[in-house]
C-alpha cells in the first residue's frame, strides 16, 4: 500500500519541483517574460521624443540668431541713414560759408556808404543767426592754442602779446557742424626767433 502511494506523491512532488524551477528561471531572467515585448516598444518612442527635442533647441537657436542679425542690421541701416542726413547738410551749409565771407569784406571795407553798411550788418547778422540755429558753431581761434585738428598755419612770426604756439591772428574764420569740421581757420602763429618761421609748418 505504501509503494503505490509514493509513486504518484513522488510525481507531485517533482512536479511543484519543476514548476519552482521554472519560476525561478522566469524570475532570474533566462526566459522572456510577457511584459518585455511592451518594454522594448518604448525604446523607439523615447528616442522619437529626444530627437524632436533636440530639434525644437536648434529651431529656438536659429531664432534667436535670425532676430539677433535683424536687430543689428535695423540698427546700422539706421546709423547710415542718419550718418547720410548729416553729410548732406553739412554740404550745403558749407555753400553758404563764402556768403559769410563776402559780407565780412563788406563789413571790413571803409569805403562803404552808411546804408549799405547798415544793410550787409542785418543781413550778416541774420545768416549767422541762422547758421548757429542749425548747429554751426564759429571758430575764431584768436589767443588760443594752435590746433592742427581746426586750424590751418599759414604763417609763423613773433608776435608781441602772444606767446609761441598761440594763434596771433585770425584770417579767416573756421566753422564746425556738430562733429564734422566744415573749413579750418586760417590763422597766424606766433612764434619765437628760433622758431619754423615759414609757412605751413605745425607747432607742438
């Protein structure tokens, strides 16, 4: 009675056995599991996600770029056009600086009769006027310090009053629009006797 009974508890035993096996072997990896096949579909998927992310980075780049040019080529077009409108008049006022000078001869003649005189004094005064209104600022060096940035030496000589290197006299007037120097000044430097005592050259 026994033997027969141990035969088929002897199965069931090796039965629970293999199955534990079995799960132990599923546990440890040596077979798939039913959930791998879903892992392994979302491989694909993250990769998908990183390189649209990676895209959308490089699109707000380029963006950011493109205005950035925009931006500074606003800006030179700008600088350009207001650098033109500047040029243009300071050609045109540089026109009416030999209409300053010939009312000045005017001015200067003592031959002049009292009306004319008194007619080329308002006229004179008006146009400087106008002038100063538009930003024209008037050199008149005299006493100062000889600068070859503004002012053009047309003679070097002793001058009582003056010391070397001092502008003596004043020739003709220079005149300056804003930043741009329209005409220098021609003026003379007073000088000592070891001096240039020519024409054209610069004191330090």
């Amino acid at each position: 009675m026994n033997a027969r009974n141990n035969g088929p508890d002897k199965d069931l035993e090796l039965s629970g056995s293999a199955a534990a096996t079995e799960e132990a072997s599923t546990e440890d990896g040596l077979e798939p599991s039913p959930a791998s096949p879903a892992t392994a579909d979302e491989g694909p998927a993250d990769t998908e996600v990183a390189a649209l992310r990676r895209e959308v980075a490089e699109l707000n780049q380029t963006l950011l770029r493109r205005r950035a040019d925009f931006e500074n080529y606003r800006k030179r077009v700008e600088r350009d056009r207001g650098t033109a409108s500047v040029e243009a008049e300071a050609d045109l006022l540089r026109q009416l600086l030999g209409t300053v000078d010939n009312l000045e001869r005017a001015l200067a003649a003592k031959d002049a009769g009292a009306g004319l005189r008194e007619g080329v004094v308002l006229t004179h005064h008006e146009l400087v006027t106008l002038l100063e209104s538009l930003g024209v600022e008037t050199l008149d060096p005299k006493g100062q310090r000889f600068d070859p940035a503004v002012h053009q030496a047309i003679l070097y000589e002793p001058a009582t009053g003056f010391e070397p290197g001092e502008v003596a006299e004043v020739y003709r007037k220079g005149f300056r629009y804003r930043d741009r120097l329209l005409r220098p000044a021609l003026v003379k430097v007073a000088s000592d006797e070891a001096g240039p005592g020519a024409e054209g050259g610069d004191v330090q």
